[in-house]
C-alpha cells in the first residue's frame, strides 16, 4: 500500500503543476487508479473489456474527452468513472464474461444520455456511456 501511495505521488507531481494552472472549468482531472485485491487479474479484466494495456507496474494510459464532464451532488458517498463505450449492453456481457457484474443494465434517459454500470471482479463500480461518433449518444 505505501508502494502505491509512494509512486501515486511521484506520477502526480508534474500533473499537480499543472492543474494548478488557471483554465475556464477549474482544475482539470489528471489522473484515476483502480485498485483490488489482485491487481494482475483487474489488468487482464480491464484489457479484455476495455483494450486497455497495463505496464507489469500497473500504469495504464487511456484517451479522454475534453472537457471532461462530472456531476457533484447529494446522495451516497461514492466516486465514478464513466468508460464511453460504442454499445452498453455488448459490454455488460463481455463485463460478466470476465467475472464482472451488472450493477444496473443499459438505461436510456430521454434527451440526455444512454448508460448503464458495472462492478468489476474486486467489487469498484464503473460507469458506462454510450457513444456515437465521439461523443455521449443522446436518445430522443
């Protein structure tokens, strides 16, 4: 655990100088972790689901869009990230294929968004979105 918290904080040193940099939106997001009891097994599932390639250290690099979109509200203690993906429901399944679970399946919110959540084998929830053409599909 110190380990992680060590190199967490050495990753974040040149991000930390620049999210002190003045912007529109405030401090820009610069860095996420995903953290389990086995860490190579969340690697292997997060590369199946995902294509995302994990170093034997664990970094990882994903694309992002920008400006990221968030939401800060009242309700359960609980932070989330959400993956664009092109279809929620084909990747619930790979999710479940890959000792995931449905936390709640494809929903469409009329003029807003389609999404839909997981958890993944060591129990963190993760957020899905739906994309089309690069950006969050919005369903009428």
């Amino acid at each position: 655990m110190i380990r992680h918290a060590l190199t967490l904080c050495l990753l974040l040193v040149p991000a930390i100088a620049i999210a002190q940099t003045a912007t529109g939106a405030g401090a820009p997001v610069v860095f996420f972790s995903i953290f389990g009891p086995n860490g190579s097994e969340l690697q292997r599932f997060y590369a199946d689901v995902f294509e995302w390639k994990a170093t034997p250290g664990g970094d990882v690099t994903v694309n992002v869009t920008s400006p990221l979109m968030g939401t800060i509200g009242q309700g359960a203690p609980e932070t989330l990230i959400y993956i664009g993906v092109a279809d929620v429901t084909a990747t619930l399944q790979k999710v479940v294929a890959r000792g995931g679970s449905i936390r709640f399946p494809r929903l469409e919110v009329p003029g807003r968004v389609v999404l839909g959540m997981f958890k993944d084998p060591a129990g963190n929830s993760v957020g899905l979105v739906e994309m089309e053409n690069g950006k969050a599909r919005v369903p009428k």
